[in-house]
C-alpha cells in the first residue's frame, strides 16, 4: 500500500537559538525501510533534530539528505514525509473517517482513489467499525490508530513520529509500539523515532542514537548500546535497572585492573549489569563486600539494593527464592566477561575490556 521506505542521512546538524545550542553536530543516518530512535532525557535536542529533519525548523548549519537529496533549504511540504505527533492532532469536529482522508483531500485526490485507500488503511488498523466516530468518542488508543491511518493513508516513504505513545498507559504502549514495528516491516516505510522510553527503543529499533546534552553520545544497534555501552551515561541510561557503577577501590579487582608498571589499581570506575551479579561472590572474578539496604519483590526476581563499604548504592537482580535482609553483609560477585571498564575522569569506556 505504502510507497518504499527512503533513506535519510543527517550531516553535522546543528541548531542554536541566540546564543545557545541545542544541536552540536549531530550525524546518523538509516538505510530505507529502518527503524530509527533518537532516545535521550529530556532537553537533550531528540525532537529539536526531529523538526530540523521534517523542516518545522531552520537548520543553523549541517546537512539532511533524504532518498541521497539535499533537502535541507526545502520547505516541509516538499520533503514528501509524514508526521505522528505526542497529541495526535485529531480534528475534533471531523469523524474518523475525515481524519484519516483529510491529507488526500487537500491533495485534491480523486474521491474514488480516496474511498478505497480509506478501506485499505482502516482495515489494517482496526478501524472499519469506528469511522463514523468523533475522536472524543475514541480511547485513547483508538485515537493514536488514527493518527497512523492518517498518516499511512499519505503512502509517505518516511514517516518521523514524536513521543507518540507517551499519552497511553503501559499496557496500550506495548501494543501500540508493536503495531507501528509491524506495519514498519510489513509496508516497508522508514520511520524516525523519538521517544525518552528505552524500553520502546531497545525493542523497536534497527538502530538508536542516544543522545545528551545537543551530542549524539552512542549510535548503534540496541544490542550494542545494551551490551557494550560505549560511557558511563549510555551504561547508566541503558537498561531497567541501569548498570551498576563502582569505583576501583570499593571491588576486589583481577590483576588486569593494575596498572602494567606499578601493579596499583586504575583510575576505573567497574560497570555491570544487575542480572549479572550474584550474591554469593564465591569463587568470582570481581567481588564487592556490601550491606544490604533494602529489598524490592518485582515478581519473578528480587531487586536487591546494596551498599558497598565506602557507602556507594548498586542493585542486583536476583532470581533466588531465598530473599535476602536488611542489614545483612553479603559478598556480591559476577564473572569477568560482565565486567565493563570506565574511565574516572572521562567517562568513556576504556578500549582494551
């Protein structure tokens, strides 16, 4: 139904207002038919790039190529795009229906062309029944779906969407998101999405760019932003609970911590993931003594929250059926290969681990 996806590649993009900049030279691209996320806290520049990409904004300086066209002194209207907005943009007076086509209408789209992509995209997105209806009358999953018919029934090869589940509750994200990867495979289109969820970017995305501060700070697949964070602000933003961060000196290190010449410790910080830590540290490459401050029963596992002996907070995941005590001393340990080394003074991870 839709047109094929299109590629997109941003060059050096920047943004400033006055004196401050909100972009500093961002790159990524995605090949047709991806799936990209710009994910970031807010205020990091995601939707700024956003609205640069689709022309709702001037370009300060740098490049955006679509389908391999410079389109960055273009005007919205002719970068043949579609958008899904965080408040779906819905005409409240307009039935679904009317919503859905209204694009195809000011296109001056036969009316006949216009029926019959109306049925195709309705049925594709459980819509058929609810035509007749006014948004208000709408859930508000029913209304993000008719956003999307919206902008499907457009057959823009690429699509950029903004926050467009934050308004739904958990249950209604996590099959929302699913439709929109769906139809991503099934049509064909390219999408660019924004979102502050890493769980909806690690589970939708072809490619993520996580993004501080107006930088791109990591690009790559979610698994290798999951598990080789590239700094300590990918290794503490990625992940439910993020990845433990302990300095050098609260861990028993392994030799190849020391440093070559002096055989003292590195200016390290050691990162690791919750689930990969174990509460008995018996036998373990790395171990932490700590106290165990409290205890979180989340179903299938425990999120125990320690201190270490300096006082420094961590989490491990266990799936034990014993459930450890506040004020208990324990000697938490994992293995070498879950180990991640940091720099102390820059961040960034040291290459040779």
């Amino acid at each position: 139904m839709s047109a094929p996806g299109v590629s997109l590649e941003v060059c050096n993009l920047r943004k400033s207002w006055g004196a401050t900049d909100v972009l500093m030279g961002v790159d990524f691209d995605i090949q047709a038919g991806g799936f990209l996320t710009l994910l970031g806290p807010s205020g990091c520049g995601k939707s700024t790039a956003l609205k640069l990409i689709s022309g709702l904004e001037d370009v300060s300086d740098g490049q955006i190529l679509i389908a391999g066209q410079d389109v960055t002194a273009k005007p919205a209207a002719e970068r043949n795009l579609g958008m899904v907005f965080q408040n779906y943009a819905l005409f409240p007076h307009m039935s679904v229906a009317e919503n859905i086509i209204y694009g195809l209408k000011v296109r001056k789209i036969p009316k006949a062309t216009q029926i019959a992509s109306l049925k195709r995209v309705a049925e594709l997105m459980a819509l058929s029944k609810l035509l007749d209806r006014k948004p208000a009358q709408l859930s508000g999953g029913q209304q993000q779906r008719v956003a999307l018919a919206r902008v499907l029934v457009s057959e823009r090869p690429l699509v950029l969407m903004d926050e467009p589940l934050s308004n739904l509750d958990a249950k209604l994200r996590v099959e929302i998101r699913s439709e929109i990867r769906s139809l991503n495979k099934r049509l064909g289109i390219t999408v660019v999405y924004v979102t502050h969820d890493q769980s909806e970017a690690l589970s939708m995305s072809d490619k993520v760019v996580l993004m501080s501060d107006g930088n791109a700070v990591q690009i790559g697949t979610p698994k290798d932003l999951y598990d080789r964070p590239a700094n300590t602000f990918a290794a503490s933003f990625i992940g439910t609970p993020p990845m433990n961060l302990l300095a050098a000196s609260d861990v028993a290190l392994p030799g190849w911590v020391a440093d070559d010449a002096t055989g003292e410790q590195r200016d390290v910080l050691v990162g690791v993931r919750p689930e990969a830590m174990t509460l008995d540290g018996q036998g373990a490459d790395f171990r932490v003594p700590c106290k165990v401050a409290s205890v979180e029963y989340e179903g299938s596992v425990f999120l125990v929250h320690l201190q270490s002996q300096s006082g420094a907070p961590f989490i491990v995941a266990h799936h034990g059926a014993d459930e450890p005590e506040p004020g208990q001393e324990l000697d938490v340990g994992w293995a070498n290969d879950a180990a991640h080394l940091f720099s102390k003074a820059s961040g960034q991870r040291i290459s040779n681990r």
